[in-house]
C-alpha cells in the first residue's frame, strides 16, 4: 500500500472528489442491484465493485468538452468522476424520456459525444478505435491543444482484434491516448491463465511501443498518481499511455450472474481490502478528511441515490410515434 507521508498535496482536492464518486457509484450500484432483484429493472444490470478506485481515478482528471472518455461498463465511478450526475445513470435503467439516450438504450449505454463522453457501440475494443478517431479528429480540426482520450478496457479486451488495431493505430500516429486495462481476473469466467500467455499484460502494451504503467487497482492513493502520471504524459505529448491496474471484479459479471468460478479464498482476500475502506483509511491518515466527514458523504450520496431513483421512475417513457429525433444524425466532432 500507498506510504502516504509521501503524498503530495497537489492530489487532496482530485483525491477528495474521486473518494465521493466511488462511494455514490457504491451507493447507487447497491441501490440498482436490490431494485433489478425486486424485479423492477429490466436487462442487464453491471456493478463496479471493486473497480471504483480505478474508474473514479480516470475520470476525475478529465475535462468534458476538452478530453474524449470512454468507459469501461464498471466505471460509475469514473462517469461521476468525470462529471455526469447520478440521475443520468438512474434514467437509464428506468427508460426516462428525459436521459441523455432519451430512453433508446438501457443500462451503461449512454453518453454525450459533444462532451466526449462516448456511447458504446460495445464495452470491448470497438470503443478504444471510436476514441483513437476522436483524437485524430480533433488533431485535423486543430482542437484544444493538451486533449487526452482516456478508453477503459478489461482484461479480456486485450484479445480483440479492435483493441489491436487501435492500440495500433494511437501508436504509429502517436496519439494521446490512455488505455486502462484493468485486470480483475475474469474475462466473464475465463481466468487470465486461459486468456493470455505473456507474463503480464503489460508486455501487450510494449508490444505497441506504448509508455506502460502498473498499479494495485486497491490501492487508491497509488492508483490515483499512476493516473495522473499517465495522463499527464500523454498531455505532454510523449505518445499513448497503457496503464494496467489489478483487482478482483467483487460481484458477477452481471447481476445474473453468481460469481461461482471465482475461488471464496480470493473473494475474502480482496473483501479485506475493499478500495473503499482503503481510500476511507488513506485520507484520514493524511488528515484530508475526518470520520464526520466520511459519514456525512455516506449520507449525502444516501439521499442523492435515494432522490434520482425516485424522480428518474416518474419521468415519462419515449414515445416512439411523436419522437422523430431519436433517428436523426448529428456530427459529434
């Protein structure tokens, strides 16, 4: 873990910030996950725990309208880092006319491209290319010089030949691309032995000539200045990132699914080191933070989980016949 007498101050208020996006995603995770057993969601349902040290790192250094994001299906917390409040995600559970996807698509489907907060096309390596074109696009437009795209990945993304060709592509035309491979163990219930040879997915990354990073996706504080780092550089323009950030997915790869390939001795492991509880614990080692303080965002992100769930089940459902605009196209960049 993190020595944090070493920490610079120049993390507390990104520090600050991320910690209360990974308790409102663990918040509103816990939330959604009782309604979809209650029966009052359909289709998939996909938790972040365990990734929300990770995903809250990434988005918390990001600017909309600036950066390009494309999230990984556990990134709550990065979506909130990043800027998107808790109602968007709640309206896309419940279908709300009124959501960012104005009820067109479910789930962690949504986005705003204007901002550069990409809709998947899907979760895999397909998103990684739309980011690498962005970066590109914005590079021929002569946009915002210091741009960064930031793509998340799992682990068993990395054997899809779209994350090949775009990892390919940010390194020969030297983008500004971070890609996160967060490794949790399970590509759904492949484990890594039956998903990869080398000895580490970092090798993947230097096979493309990239700039690799590694981090203990438990760790928070160390996680949160690998992030920086990464981005930094690629905002300095020294060429695409490829940082690699290991944990243990703490639930199913979907609420319909038990997790029971996963050994009990390594979800106890990972249990007794909950990103959550170690960010908790870093920031009151520092004294950026007090136990008051902790319980208060608890309850804070308590209420707001509790308040967008309500609003977003009372908002109309679209109307296929009257909304002509959900087939309209419009340039993104």
């Amino acid at each position: 873990m993190t020595d944090t007498s070493e920490t610079h101050a120049e993390l507390k208020e990104p520090a600050l910030r991320a910690y209360r996006a990974m308790v409102l995603a663990r918040t509103f995770d816990s939330k959604i996950s009782a309604l979809y057993k209650a029966g009052k969601i359909m289709g998939g349902v996909f938790l972040g725990r365990g990734h929300e040290a990770i995903a809250a790192s990434e988005g918390v250094f990001l600017t909309p309208g600036k950066d390009i994001y494309f999230s990984f299906i556990r990134e709550q917390a990065g979506r909130i880092a990043w800027g998107e409040p808790i109602i968007e995600g709640a309206r896309s559970y419940f279908g709300s006319a009124l959501g960012y996807m104005r009820g067109r698509d479910g789930n962690v489907h949504r986005g705003q491209p204007k901002e550069g907060y990409i809709v998947p096309i899907s979760h895999l390596g397909s998103g990684v290319a739309v980011v690498a074109g962005g970066l590109i696009a914005k590079r021929l437009n002569g946009e915002v010089p210091g741009a960064v795209g930031v793509a998340c990945v799992g682990d068993g993304t990395t054997s899809t030949g779209a994350l090949h060709e775009a990892a390919n592509l940010a390194a020969v035309e030297h983008l500004p691309l971070v890609l996160v491979v967060t490794n949790n163990q399970f590509a759904y219930s492949t484990p890594n032995i039956r998903q990869f040879a080398c000895a580490s997915l970092l090798d993947r990354g230097r096979g493309y000539g990239m700039a690799v990073h590694e981090t203990d996706g438990t760790d928070f504080m160390a996680t949160l200045k690998t992030m920086k780092q990464a981005i930094d550089a690629a905002r300095r323009g020294e060429g695409p990132q490829w940082v690699l950030a290991n944990t243990l997915r703490m639930c199913g790869h979907g609420e319909h699914d038990d997790a029971s390939y996963i050994p009990q001795e390594l979800k106890d492991a990972y249990a007794a080191k909950d990103c959550l509880d170690v960010a908790a614990r870093q920031l009151l080692q520092l004294g950026w933070i007090t136990e008051e303080e902790i319980e208060r965002i608890r309850q804070e992100c308590a209420d707001e989980v509790q308040t967008a769930v309500a609003l977003a089940q009372r908002e109309p459902e679209p109307d296929p016949y009257s909304d002509w605009s959900a087939t309209s196209w419009e340039p993104a960049y």
